[in-house]
C-alpha cells in the first residue's frame, strides 16, 4: 500500500540550499569594475605593485586581478577597501564617485550581496614622465 497523503510542499526550487560567495570572489569583481574607471592608472600600493610586476614576469604568473582590494563578506553584505594610483591631472574626487558607483554596480548585480560600504585609499599618482611599475606584456 503507498501513502496518499499530501506531502508538504518542499519550496521553490530556488531556495532550497544556501550559497555562499568567498571573499576572493568579490575582490575580483570589485578589482574589475574599478580598472575599467578611466583615471584609475593602477590598484595597490608600491610595495604591493611591485611584486606584483615581478610575480607577472614569472612564466606561468596570472596578473592578480584582486591586487589593491580587500574584501570582508558576510551571508548577505559585504565591506571593501581599494587601494588605487590615478593618473595626474584627473579630479580625484569624480574619479573616486566614479570607482565607488562601478564597484557598487558590478558586485551587487553578479553577487546579490548588498555594498554597505566601500573605502578607497589613493596611494599614488601616475605622472606623466614616469615609468610603469608594472611590465610591458611580451606577447601582443
């Protein structure tokens, strides 16, 4: 004999499990979006662009997309710093908003987490006349 009686429905399939997103993940994302903010020139600090330049001359070395941000996330928020170097001559204020907007975008749209806050530190200007920290790639 089977039982007929109603089961309790399950839920929507959505919600039937729990994600969670490590906070690498959201670093990436977060380093992404505020590269593409024209006036941004680098992420990191010196010391941090500097071996990061020698990590990428390595064979086999990945350019760290997540260099200059630190994330801390949570079940459904997350708190980022970013440490950039913008290029001279930009109004660092516009730019900063500018980063601020795109990070914010970027990680609550491919996340679902909520930005509570997101922190920028500018370490450094890239003038005009100076060299690169970072190497020209060797391959085009």
């Amino acid at each position: 004999m089977t039982d007929t009686t109603p089961k309790e429905p399950l839920g929507a399939p959505a919600d039937r499990g729990r994600t969670t997103i490590a906070d690498g993940v959201v670093e990436k994302i977060a380093g992404l979006a505020a590269r593409d903010v024209v006036g941004v020139h680098a992420m990191g600090g010196g010391l941090a662009r500097t071996f990061g330049a020698v990590r990428d001359r390595v064979p086999g070395g990945a350019k760290s997309v997540a260099r200059g941000v630190k994330a801390e996330v949570g079940e459904v928020q997350t708190a980022l710093d970013l440490e950039i170097v913008v290029d001279y001559g930009v109004a660092i204020a516009d730019v900063t908003r500018a980063v601020r907007e795109n990070v914010i975008s970027a990680v609550e749209r491919m996340t679902g987490l909520e930005v509570v806050e997101v922190n920028i530190a500018v370490s450094d200007v890239k003038l005009p006349d100076e060299e690169d920290d970072e190497p020209e790639p060797r391959l085009q």
